[in-house]
C-alpha cells in the first residue's frame, strides 16, 4: 500500500523494520541501496515525525499462560464513554480498545489465564462501570493471523 507522504526508500526502510525491528542499519542500508548513515537519519526522522511511534516486542499470549482471549462490545451512554473508556484502559488485561461507529460504542480486546479469570473480569470490572448499556463478547477459538502495527 501506497503511503503519502513518504517516498519509496522510506516505504522500503519501514516494510524491513515491519518484518524485523531489530535489522541492523547495516543490514537496511544494503536492502534499500543507501549508506547507513543515511539509513539513520532516514529513521530517525520517521521517529521524529511519529511515523513510527514504538518498537516493541509482540508476544503469543498463550506462551505465557494466557489462554483465554475474548473480543467485547460494549454500549455505553455517551455521558459516561470517557469514564468507562478510561477504567478499561488501566485494566491489564485489556490489550486493544476502540471507539467505533454504529450501535456498539467500545470494541474491548482481553487475554485472560482462565475462564474463572473472565467471569471476574466480568462480573467485577465490566459490569459494575457506569452507563453500561449492553455488552457481547465473543471467545476467539484459534488465532489465524494478527498483524501488529500498519503496513505500507
């Protein structure tokens, strides 16, 4: 996918550090035809700019014990979204939350260790929010594909 704003050695430079964050300057520079300095500065004004935000380590939550992962939609009055919003994103085991259109306001995405852990979570984080509407959730049996951050 094509990217505005940035020209093809930053769309290449960004495609390897997709694929491998922890590619070496050295390693980018060869792949892309540049020299490693100017692989650096190329990177570091992606950072700069907040193209790229992080680097980061994505982990398989199964791996570590955490073997139950559940999608949410929450309703919520629009007077308490921010309230409620704000509760779930200090919880830990929240690991993505959206705010969408249509009649479903908060998309919440959960990792739990257990079933027990989810009727907790439940019962004493969701339910007792304020202005809750309606919640759904859903159990993901097998993760087919995630794909972490955007790609270009």
């Amino acid at each position: 996918m094509k990217s505005k704003g940035l020209d093809n050695v930053d769309q290449q430079i960004l495609s390897i550090l997709i694929e491998n964050a922890r590619a070496s300057l050295i390693e980018i520079a060869e792949r892309v035809g540049l020299s490693r300095a100017a692989v650096k500065n190329r990177i570091d004004a992606l950072e700069k700019s907040g193209v790229i935000e992080q680097y980061t380590v994505v982990l398989d939550p199964e791996k570590i014990g955490r073997n139950v992962s559940v999608f949410f939609d929450i309703r919520v009055s629009p007077s308490c979204l921010h309230q409620v919003a704000d509760a779930l994103a200090a919880e830990e085991a929240v690991t993505d939350m959206y705010l969408m259109t249509g009649e479903s306001k908060l998309h919440v995405h959960a990792v739990l260790e257990m079933n027990q852990d989810l009727e907790h979570f439940v019962m004493e984080k969701l339910y007792p929010l304020p202005g809750i509407e309606h919640i759904s959730s859903e159990l993901i049996i097998s993760r087919i594909k995630t794909r972490k951050g955007m790609r270009i």
